[in-house]
C-alpha cells in the first residue's frame, strides 16, 4: 500500500497542515466570536464575553483525528472513532467541520467564513454544544460528560461487525476509573471471526484537571507489563513539547500501520481457521504535552505541558491587551492562511487525508446505527405461552420461559448476528440458561473439559462487571443492534449512572434531526428483593426503578409484568422500541400463572387493567375498595388478599387491578404512556380507597398517580428498606405487603367496615403473629402460606 | 524468628488441624442442624429441610484464614483481613467461631457443642447471617453482598495506621468489577511512612457462578505482567486437586513470611528517609480448586474445582440416602474427631496457631472502628464564618470558605492524623483548594517541577475514580477516622449503590450491641446541577438525594444549605456525627450571603424555618401564602420572587422558608429528624398554598412531605430534566424555578389573586420571553436578572 513505510515530504506536509488547522479550529471555539480567519488584527470584541471551554486534550485528539483520516484514505477502512477525553470536543468538531460531515448535518454551518462563525460560536454558548462529545456531534456514538465508559462502548460497536475498526481514544484521566478500568479484558470476549476490531489509543496527556495522571507517571517498563497484562501488545510514540511535529507525523504513522498490521494479520489468521488463540491485539500509547502548540507561559509560569493547560490557557483577553497579543500569536501560529482560502473553506492540501463519503469518520453509519437497524424477527409471545387452565391453577418461572423466548430469537438472528444477551455471571442464575442450546458465552480464553456452554464464537456476553455488560449493550444499541441485560435488580444501581448518561443521550439525539432512531436498551432485573433467601440485605434494592423514572419520560419505560406471559409480552414489546430505556422487573423463582396467552396480551396493551375474575364486584354498583398492585410479588398478595375478603367479608366489593407499565399511572401530560383522568377513574374509581401494593419503595406509586384528589385516598405497601437473610412470607410481612396487611388496609380503609369485620381483622393479625413465631422456630413459612393457592373464582 | 524458613511437621499438621476445622465448620454451616460433631451416624433429620449457602471459595479463604494466624501469632503483626469473595462467609464465620470471638460476642454461640450446633443452624437461616460477611461478623469491616470494594476499603483502613496490616483477598469474580480494577492502582497514593500496608492476596479460585474467571485463564506470564503493571511483586502459590496439602501449607507459609519480609523492608527503608521511591508491594497469588476438598464428582460429573461447587455441591441429601452418605464422607473427611473435643470444643492443636486476645482477626479493634474513634478537634463555624452586615449584601462562595474550615482540620489534626479530604479530581474544582495551604495531595509517583501540592505524605486523596474515592474513606470511617468526600454532584450516582451497601451495613451495624458508632460518611455533592454552564446535561443529576432517601433514616441525613455560614453550620455538624451518611448540597459559585453567623447556627439547629426579614407577614394574621425552598439557587429566586412580590402586590402577606435537613419535612415517625405534625404547621401553616422552589427532582418534596392535606396545597418548581450548555438564569427559567414563575405560581394559587394580579402576572411572563430571546443573542443573563441583589428590609 502506498502510503505505508515512510511518509513522503509532502503527505507529512500535508498531515501537518490538517493538524495545524484542526488546532487551529479548536483553539476558535474557544475564544473568538469574530475575525475568525484573522483577516484583521485580533480585537477585544472578537473573542467571547465569557471563556468556557477545554483546551489540554485538543491538540492531541487532533492529531489522532489527522491520523486516523490517513489510515482510512489510505486503506479504505471502514471505521469509527470513540472518543473519550471528557473535554475534546472542540478537536472532534474540529474534525467534523474541516471533513464536511458537521455542515452536512448542521447546513448553516458549513465550510466558509459564515459556517466557521457559527461554529466558533455556537461552542459552549446558550443552545450550543457541550465541551465534550455529544448527540449533535457527527460520527459520535457516546455522550462524553461522564468519564469511564468509551472503551466498553467501542467494543460494543464492535461485536458482530466483522469489517469494523473501532477506535477508542482513552485520557489518561479517564484510564483512572473503574469501568474503564475493567474495560481493558473485554478483549477476552471479541471474536476475531465474527467481530471488528478494537483499537485503543491511550492518550498519555499527562495531567487532569490539576492532579498529575496514574498511568502517565508510571516508569514504561511498568506501563509496558500493564497493557502486556491486558493482553495486548503496546506501540509507542511520544512527543515533547520541543519535538518537531515531522518527526511526530512520521512516528505516529508507523504506529498506526503497525497496529493496523497486526490487526489485519490477526483476523486473517483467525478467519482462516486453525485455533490461531486470542490475538495479542495493538494498542497505541501515544504521549503529547497538555495543551502541546498552546501558550507556552503566562506571568512566568508554565502552561504547555502542565495542568495550567487544561481549560482556557490564557484568560482575560478581552481585558488584558498583553494576553491579547499573545492569543492572536498563538493562533497565528497555525498560520490560518495556508489552510484556509478566501472564502473560509479548506485548502485542498489540508483536505488531502479527508476520507470520502461514508468513510469520513463523521459520516461513518455505524455511528448513526438507527440507519443500519432491522426489526428484530420476533416469534411473538404466543409462541412460548404458558396454558393456563385457569388463574393460579399453575406456576412457572418467568424468567425461564423467557429464556425459550431467546433462544428462538438467538436462532432466527444466527445469520444476523444482531442479537447479543449480557448478563454479569448471572444468565444462569437468573434462569435464561435456555439461551445455551444455541449459542456459547463468548470466550475467547483457555477452556477447559469443565466449561460449559463457552466458546469463541457465542453470543452470549457475560463478565461480573455490571458496568462492562452496560457499556457493551450500549454501544451495540447506538450502532442499530439488539440486545437485553439481565442483571440482579438489587445489583442494577452499580450502573444507574451509566444509564442516566445514556438516556440523556436517548433524550438529545431524539432532537437532533439526522439521526435515526437506534434500538432500546433493554435491561431485566430479576432475582429481586423479595426472593433474595440466602443473601438477605445487602442484595435488595429495588430503587433502579425509581432512579430511571427521573429521567426523561420520553425515553425511559417500567414494566411489572406479574406473571409468565406477561412477561413475555412485555419483552415482545420491548425488542420492538426505538429510542429508549426499557426496565423490566421480573421473578425467576416460581410464579403462579394468572393469565392464559391472549389475556395476557390485551392486559400489556392496556397496561393496566382490572382482573374482573379476582375481584367481587357487581355491575350494577362502584366497588368499595380497589386492590391494586404491580409486580409479581404483590401481585400473588394481593390476590390472596382478594381471597380473603371473599372469604371472609363476601358482601365487599372488591376491585383488583393489576398495573404491567408503571407510566400508565401518571397523567397524559407527564408520560406518553399515561392514562387521561377520565382511563384514570374507570379503573381506580373517582373516590374510592385504594390499597396499592408495590413491588418497590411505595412513594414511587404516590409520585406517578400524582392527581387531583388521588394521594390521600391511595395507600401504598412497598418495600420500605427491612430486609435479611429470610423466608419469602417472612419478607412481605416484614414490610407489611403481606396478604393480611393488605385485607386489614381494606378493613381500615372503607368507611364503616372496621367494626363489623373486628373479627376478621383479628384473625388475621394472628396469622401475622403465628408467622413470625414459626418462622423463627422452623425456618420455614406457615404451612397455610406455602401451600396456598389461588381458590379459583 | 522462628517460624520462619521452613515450617516444622509438627506446624504443618497444626496448620492443617487448623484449616481441616474451618472446612468442616464451614460445610457444615451449609448443612447441618443436628448432630455437629458425627458422634453418630448422619440422619436426614440432621440435614438443614433447606440448604442455602456457598461451599465454593470457601476452603480457600479458611487457608488464608489459617496462614495469616500462623504469621499474626509469630510476628505479633496489627492484622486486619478484608474478606472480598462474595459468598465465603461460612469459612470466615468459622475462622471467628473457632478463635472464640464469635462466642465472646454473641455469647451462645459459645465454643461448645450447643455453640457448634446454633452457629450451624443459623447460617442463612431466617433471623441469621447471610452468605457473605456482615456487620455481625466479628474483624469484618465491609458489607460483603456487593462485589467490587474490597482492595479501595483495604486501603481505606491502612491510611493513617502505619503499624497496620490490611490483608485483602480478593476473589477472581470481584477483580472483573470496575472498582477492584481500578483500586489496584491505590498504591501510588499509600504513604509507606504514615500509612500502614496492603497485602493483597489475589484468590484464583477459577470460576464465578457459572464461567470461568478472566484472571484464572490468564496465561501465567500475562498475569505477571499485570500484577507487575499494577506496580506490584507477585508471589505464587497453586495447589491443583491433587496436591497435598502440607507442600502447601509450606509454599503458602513461605509466600506469606516473603511477602511480610519484603513489606517491612520496604516500610523501614522508607521511614529510615532518603526517599526510597514508591515501594513495589508484593502480592500473593493464591491458586486453589473451586470447592476443594469437597465432593469430587456428582452422578459422574466433576463438583470440585468446576462451577458445579459454588453453591450447595451435594443437593438432596435429606431425600436420598446415597448422597447423605457421600456427604457424611465429606465430613468426615476432616476427622471431626481429632478436631474437636468431648464438649465441641476445638483442640489445642487446633488452635497452635491461632493468636491472642485483640491480634485474632475476629478481635482486631481497627475492624471494630468505633472502639478508636476520637471526636474531631473542630474549631466550630464561627471561626470561618463571613460578616453579613444584611442579607445579600454580600457574596461569597461557599465551598470555597468551606476550605479555609477544612484547611483548619487538618492542621489541628496534622499529629492525629485522623481527618482526610478525598475527591475525584475536583477538590481544587470544587473550589476547595485551600487545603493544600497546609498538605498535598497523596502522590507516591513521579513528581514534577510543574505539578503542584503533590507529595508523599499529603492527606488529600484524589484520583479520577468516584468509587475509589468512596471506597476509601468507608475504609477510613470503618476503622474510627474521618473525612470528607466532594464530588460534582451529577457524578455522585457513579457510587449510589456502595453508599447504599454501607448504608445498609451501617443500619444493620447499629443493631449490633458490640459494635461502637463509627464516623458519619460524609458526602460533599457541589459543582451542582444549576451551575454547569459549558458541561450542560450530562452533569445534570441531582438524583442523588432520590436514591440515598430510599434507606434507612435511622442512617441517611441530607441537607441543603442556602449559603456560605449555613454550609460551615452543616459541615461542622456532620463531621461530628456517627453511624450516619450524610450528603450536603451546596454550590461552588457566588452566591449571596443570607444569615449572618448566629443566625446561621440557628437556622440549622432548626433546620427548616421562616426567614421573617424576607417575607410581608403581618403578626396578626396568617400569610396568604409560603414561599419555600431548599437549595442555594432555588433559595436566591425564591428571595427574588420574594422581592418582585412585596413590590408589585405589596399587600399579600408572604412567608419565606428555608429547609436545610431534608428530613425535617417528613413525619416524626418516618425519620428522626421530622417534624411533629404541630412543628410543621408552625412553619408551613395549616391550609395555606405553598410554593416550594427545590433543588432537585420536585416529587422528592411530595413524598417527604407526605402527611394529610398536605399534597394538593404544597406546589413544588424543581429540575425536570431540561438541561443544557446555558446560562444561570436560563436553566432555572427552562425549568420553570425562576423568580417570575414562582411569583406567578403565587398569583395562580393564592384565591381571589389571579384577576386582581393579571397584569403583574403579564409583565413577569414578558421578561421571561425577553430572557429566552437576550440569552440567545448574546448568551448571557438579561442584565436586570445578572445583576439583580436583595432589595433589603
């Protein structure tokens, strides 16, 4: 190929001239609001009235951005950019203008005089763009604000996209946190077979915002034995603030072709079979001075190379004529009028790396993924149905019928290869072992004769860090796949802040008008709060829930399914969303069947409804009570609530309603999915009590039915944080969701009946008492408790 | 010393009595209800009707457990162990029970045959102890359920103790989670002078719950290499199935007397001065078969060393006469009898190595923090508190003052040593840099001239890793100290669930009669949501509050303070507070002071309370309507819609009020620090409309604030998710928390207001559309909102 082996003279000239202007670009959008080609002498009223923005990493993302440009000219290579210093955005849109795609996007601001204004101005400014990469960004797929998650997120692009290289440029600062830190062994997980490849580039920039970096301060050998640990295969190339950039050019053009060598002898290796092993894959560490081409001092002190560096490297410019100056050298320095001609636009020397089209690194459509998306081909839920002779006359585990539900769909994407199912160490766990009839964990390590279901080429993610299997599904989602992550509900909240970062991206990239709706990131907690036997406290938070419901309710969905098909509606359902964020809570131990296939159905369509056969209603009259409930725990208690009253109170009438999709209780107004007041008091009444019992912390159900003279008439029972190592009845009663608190809230609730049903409420008091005292003798739940059933209507 | 080289056989069959003990307690923890010594032969009825629990790691840690007596007793070694995996408590359980601090601190759970049997009996037993370490557990310091803090509360526990050993072994599991990836790089910020060490003892233990391990498939070499990265010296010790165990008992005995050997080298050499460099700590690599020693095989299956012993290896023994038989082989296989005595008590051979009094692990008083806690010498708020000559006369910036306050803390603790500053990078950020007046920043790498307030004894601890900093000041609370953790507010979710475990961990600790209070965890959340002015949505959460307030209120406190002496107030107070999490909610920027220092101090003993100077109350009357609010910037336009109405209504009778402790709005009987029903009323009357300006998520004041006849009268403006890269005032205006809303929020609901005020009401809507117009055309705040202040009394 042409271009490996040394640079000529001219391409390193030309590299340099569309690094200077990248530069050049960025340090714009810092700071000027005009004369933005230096056409004049630099005055006060061309620089922004208030100076926000970063500096450090723009010169080195740059050059990576320059470089990147060469390789996929060079080799056509089909390939995206993951960028992860929290504040480059000035060089990545640098980047993105300079090659056309952000004018393209964003037709006012293209590539002349009046588009470099604009974008100059629109950086950091009311109803601009953010100092780090997001929706509005051309070719990128993560929302750069919280750091940690870009190297899971390149190799989320990356599976199943065997012609893809995704680059993942990682700060040193961000190399500091945890999920990135867990993110160097995904490698063990990629299938050069059927996988792109990941390339990461660690950007030694040297400082954070004022600290020195880990990794940067560590002696090579010791960061040379890391990255060897990591399992891959380390190239270097460094720059001092007084190396000339030729030399720079010519080092890190080698590197690249080197990393991009091994890659492609690493895949062809695999692909031709022959058990070649994990490949020891390239990663570059490249090491630039903070802020390198920037300000050399101020008032003596340094600021290239030091942490000074890292925001605005020379402030009160406007006010200070000296600093001034020193702007206007500095960005003369770049020497805008060989790069720009006199419309503004690039040169054509500074456009000879551009890749065309598609390749463009902003044009790249596995960034956009909405545009490579296919509907899933679903089987339907009525596929895997459970018969239900009638309500409660069986049990399944949810969770595993589900896992029938996948491993269909495992096997009707074989070929596709757009369907992965992430889990951390707990698809068996949580009983979707069904899935490995198809297909293996992805394993790319040693196996050994006691594995089971682990192979090269499985589709099947699993690694014990919740955070990698987010990241992974994220990054799959953003380039048009699909996928679900289970994850143990109390466990969930490890990444509640990853997903608030991906829902604000849901959020954002639904305004932004080029880009096209990308899969939702379907997540299913299960083996929840109050099924957690063994391991008690520490494993029961049911708050995930309450954490997302913060979050946009364009974006964000909650689903309770309360038995078997319901939930494999819900999932149905949930595979065929665009542009969200799906929870699913659902049990894997045994669950009574309530609803038969299509009964199941209408109810998710409604998402909430009355269950007319468990209540005691007549026509002719408004019930006395509703027993409502959501989640498949309080579903089975508040059924056998119902049975109580029946039983013991046959002339109330009793409601029961069952709530699948949690918005259906806030009002249209709030949530697309939430009912009109008028859907709202045809099933929970205009006025009378209701007795709510919740799967999570009850609050959430007076916050979602927030109405008009609903709060006080509604009486939550939820999980209230009292939990231990114990039985399943012993659970709900500890936190008052059992079945008799429910009944005696029913008798406490509608007027008039305390005191003829004193007896009653008596009685089961007792039970509740009886219980607590048997439990703690025999470690096991009343036998009237364990061997109950629904008595059938 | 004597022990050293190699061991004697008569020590190795000590050790191995030892270790043959804790398996048996362990397996039988799993099993047994009846019969704990096999004095007679296994019946069903002696078999648990449920077996819950772990058998996995469990022979590995009660190796670890062994070994570390055997050096303990030899060395008269301060020794504390961390107990990383997630599901060894049965081993770790033992290793108490049998050096008789189980018995001393739950005295009938004596070292005895009744001891025996109810320390079986109530392992994962309602009422009894969950699978992994707990607060119940004597010498543990970390909630065991959530994987991943082990090695950063290790670390947490060694800083400031230079005499302690902090032992941490960490599971192959929990090393695949971000925060135990990230955690091993706390050794660049370990003092060798001031601080004590870290062993950690890496347990290669093969497979998770269903898959391999990622490190244990490592090829040995490459995991050198990354141990080596991590900056540490490995030590190997592997036992395959077959290996007997005395050769390793001997190469574990040798690892471990290496590994102490190289820790005081390095210790001395650096306390002996002359700057020895960062030492490269050894690490002890334990590879053991998963359930060693346990069942071989099951039904011809492999169970030892396979996934198929992590839980219960032998199922059914109650039912099938062929398994209780292979399980009373088990057991015996240790030879209960040579173990234990006539009464069940252990032997004295068995207990050879086990050390005395305070050095056993279960005793060690560091891991019973609260023994050690001495109260803060704190030079009380007044000291730092800024003159108010009238309410918003002046500015100043909170968090900023706040450092002069914690800058004082560390100098009058310098000798103590028992206060520490940790934050992700930010403390300089969070304008909380005048702590470096006095210390640096922990740094044991390489120091630069440019670098600034870096050094080796520095006790600031800053790392770009939410969890790491979290992680270790739970260590450093657990063991008695205090601290302070500031972190941006929308990053502090990154931790939302290991506060919840240490939430929990400290409401179950509370419960514990021995254990004493440990220092509150105190959470500085600042760089908040109303101020990210180019960062824009993604460091927009203030969800954080959300999540905590789900647990406990024995344990949560949260408070808002409205400026810089009421911040000093908050923070003198939770610095004194035990078994708390405590989140403080302030901003970094200017903002206006409101209470002078007395005033202060008594607005927040109070805690929530009617700033009489604001509103336009007649004694002799109740206000027409409360104007409350929480936060700083919901606080400054509340003042200002305050002002705007006492201008253009001067006739309505407005309450100001400010809640600082979140708390005080809930019930006396849901928190401790609620408000009688009486109290509340006083503040926000009894049918009066109030306007709540809040912080964060609105709902959150709706559920606190939950009593009767409170919700429909209590109108609450908040952040609603609408963010951007803005200005100030326009991200309160998007959210609709501005002055002018909430003035025309009173005009809506104050009866008989709306058509006298339609025109007043008008002119507030106009300003709000010219500031949507102003702030897009020059992207700053209309200059009568920039620059409005306090018009005064």
């Amino acid at each position: 190929m042409e271009t490996q082996g040394k640079l000529t003279d001219r391409e390193c000239a030309e590299l340099d001239a569309h690094w200077r202007a990248l530069n050049y670009l960025a340090a714009g959008q810092l700071y000027l609001r005009g004369n933005p080609l230096l056409r004049e002498e630099l005055r006060p009223e061309h620089v922004k009235p208030r100076l926000l923005g970063h500096w450090g990493t723009c010169p080195g993302l740059a050059l990576v951005h320059t470089h990147l440009n060469r390789v996929i000219s060079a080799r056509d290579l089909d390939a995206l950019c993951v960028w992860g210093p929290g504040h480059g955005a000035p060089a990545v849109l640098a980047g993105s203008w300079l090659e056309g795609t952000f004018g393209e996007r964003w037709p006012d601001v293209g590539r002349d005089e009046a588009g470099m204004t604009r974008l100059f101005e629109q950086f950091s400014f009311p109803g601009g763009l953010p100092s780090h990469t997001a929706p509005e960004v051309p070719g990128s797929i993560q929302e750069g604000g919280e750091l940690g998650y870009s190297l899971a997120h390149a190799y989320g692009a990356a599976l199943d996209n065997p012609d893809l290289l995704a680059v993942c440029v990682i700060g040193d600062g961000e190399a500091e946190t945890g999920p990135l830190a867990a993110s160097w062994h995904a490698n063990k997980f990629l299938d050069p077979v059927h996988d792109g490849a990941v390339l990461p580039v660690l950007h030694l920039n040297g400082y954070k915002i004022a600290n020195p970096t880990v990794l940067a301060r560590l002696p090579e050998e010791e960061l040379d034995a890391l990255l060897r640990g990591y399992g891959h295969e380390p190239l270097w190339v460094t720059a001092e603030p007084d190396t000339p950039p030729h030399r720079v050019h010519r080092a890190l053009a080698a590197a690249l072709d080197e990393a991009l060598e091994r890659i492609t002898a690493a895949r062809r290796a695999a692909r031709a079979g022959g058990g070649a092993g994990r490949p020891h894959w390239p990663v570059l560490v490249l090491r630039t001075p903070k802020g390198w081409t920037g300000p050399r001092e101020l008032d003596g002190e340094p600021v290239e190379d030091t942490w000074r560096s890292h925001q605005i490297p020379l402030a009160g410019v406007r006010e200070d004529p000296e600093r001034l100056r020193a702007l206007e050298r500095w960005l003369r320095s770049y020497r805008p009028d060989e790069l720009f001609d006199e419309h503004g636009g690039p040169r054509p020397e500074v456009l000879a790396c551009v890749p065309r089209g598609d390749r463009r690194l902003g044009a790249n459509p596995h960034a956009d993924g909405g545009r490579l998306r296919r509907s899933l081909p679903l089987p339907g839920p009525e596929a895997f149905a459970v018969p239900v002779e009638r309500p409660g006359a069986s049990s399944h585990e949810p969770t595993r019928v589900l896992g029938g539900m996948l491993r269909r769909i495992l096997e009707d994407t074989e070929g596709r290869r757009d369907f992965r199912v992430v889990a951390p160490d707990e698809a068996e766990s949580n009983h979707l072992g069904e899935v490995f009839a198809v297909t293996d964990r992805a394993w790319q390590g040693e196996t050994l004769p006691t594995d089971r279901h682990t192979g090269p080429h499985g589709r099947v993610m699993e690694v014990l860090s919740e955070h990698l299997c987010e990241g992974w599904l994220e990054g799959y989602t953003l380039t048009g796949r699909h996928g679900l992550f289970s994850s143990y509900e109390g466990f969930a909240p490890i990444v509640a802040s990853m997903v608030t970062q991906h829902a604000k991206w849901l959020q954002s990239a639904r305004q932004v008008p080029w880009r096209a709706p990308v899969p939702g990131l379907n997540l299913l907690l299960t083996s929840h709060a109050w099924r957690q036997d063994h391991n008690g406290f520490s494993h029961q938070d049911p708050g995930f829930v309450d954490h997302v419901l913060n979050k946009s309710p364009d974006v964000v969905r909650v689903y309770l399914p309360p038995d078997t098909n319901t939930l494999l509606c819900v999932a149905d359902h949930v595979l065929r969303t665009t542009d969200t964020v799906n929870v699913v809570v659902a049990g894997k131990q045994s669950c009574f069947d309530w609803l038969g296939p299509q009964e199941a159905r209408a109810h998710c369509a409604r998402g909430a409804g009355i269950w007319e056969w468990a209540g005691t209603e007549r026509p002719e009259r408004e019930p006395d009570v509703v027993l409502a409930c959501a989640g498949d725990v309080p579903a089975q208690e508040t059924l056998a609530a119902a049975a109580l009253l029946r039983e013991h109170l046959p002339e109330l009438a009793v409601r029961v309603v069952n709530v699948v999709d949690l918005a259906r209780l806030m009002p249209r107004s709030a949530h697309p999915h939430g009912l009109a007041d008028a859907e709202f008091e045809a099933v929970f009444t205009r006025d009378r009590p209701v007795v709510f019992a919740y799967h999570g912390y009850p609050w959430l159900i007076h916050r979602l039915a927030h109405r008009t003279g609903v709060h006080d008439r509604f009486h939550v029972r939820g999980y209230r944080e009292s939990g231990a190592t114990t039985t399943p009845f012993d659970m709900v009663l500890r936190n008052d969701l059992d079945r008799y608190r429910l009944a005696m809230d029913v008798i406490d609730r509608v007027p008039g009946l305390a005191a003829r049903a004193a007896g009653v409420r008596q009685r089961m008091q007792d039970v509740r008492h009886r219980h607590h005292d048997w439990v703690r003798e025999h470690g096991t739940d009343l036998p009237e408790v364990a061997d109950w059933s629904w008595p059938g209507s």
